[in-house]
C-alpha cells in the first residue's frame, strides 16, 4: 500500500504563499486520482483540490483562483501551491489517495 508524507507547511503571513509537498512512496501513474484535504480546528475535513492521472482538475471554492494542485508522476510527488493566504485557511493539510492518508502538515496563517 502507498504511503503519503506531507511538507511544506508554516506559519506565514496573510497574504503571502506556501507550497506544500505531498512525496508518495511507490510510482503514482498508475495512481488516477489524488488529492489534498484540510482540517480546522472543530470543523470536518474537507476537499481542497485534486487531480487525475489525466491532468483534470478540481478546486473547492474557497480556493478557486489561489490555490494549484499538480503532481510530478517522475518524482512521484504532487504539489500544492497556496496563494494570496488567509487566516481562514488555517487547518492541518493531508494527502489522499484511495483510503490512504498522510500524516498532515500544519499551515497557519497569522500576522
């Protein structure tokens, strides 16, 4: 079974960016779909962005315009490039592919 390791997560700033890393411990083409999910404190997890071996994409509306999913099936690796942050965007970020979880890497937007 695949394992997933997330990184890149922070404190930053409103305003300003992130890039997350999500290293996966097999060869993802053959992987369809993955996907980064985030938690808050006292909410449910909830989809951030994913995408397909095919390149297709989908964004929760919160980060529609901020946010880029991609992944490098070379490296088996797949990305996470935040933008424009805000404090609501506070939440420990996973990786998910199928029923498979990381461990979570915490991103934490204050001045």
């Amino acid at each position: 079974q695949v394992q997933l390791v997330e990184s890149g997560g922070g404190l930053v700033q409103p305003g300003g960016s992130l890039r997350l890393s999500c290293a996966a411990s097999e060869n993802i083409n053959s992987i369809n779909y993955m996907a980064w999910y985030r938690q808050a404190p006292g909410k449910e997890r909830e989809l951030v962005a994913g995408i397909t071996r095919g390149g297709f994409l989908n964004y929760a509306d919160s980060v529609k315009g901020r946010f880029t999913i991609s992944r490098d099936n070379a490296k088996n690796r797949v990305y996470l490039q935040m933008n424009s942050l805000k404090p609501e965007d506070t939440a420990v970020y996973y990786c998910n592919t199928q029923s498979v979880w990381g461990q979570g890497t915490q991103v934490t937007v204050s001045s």
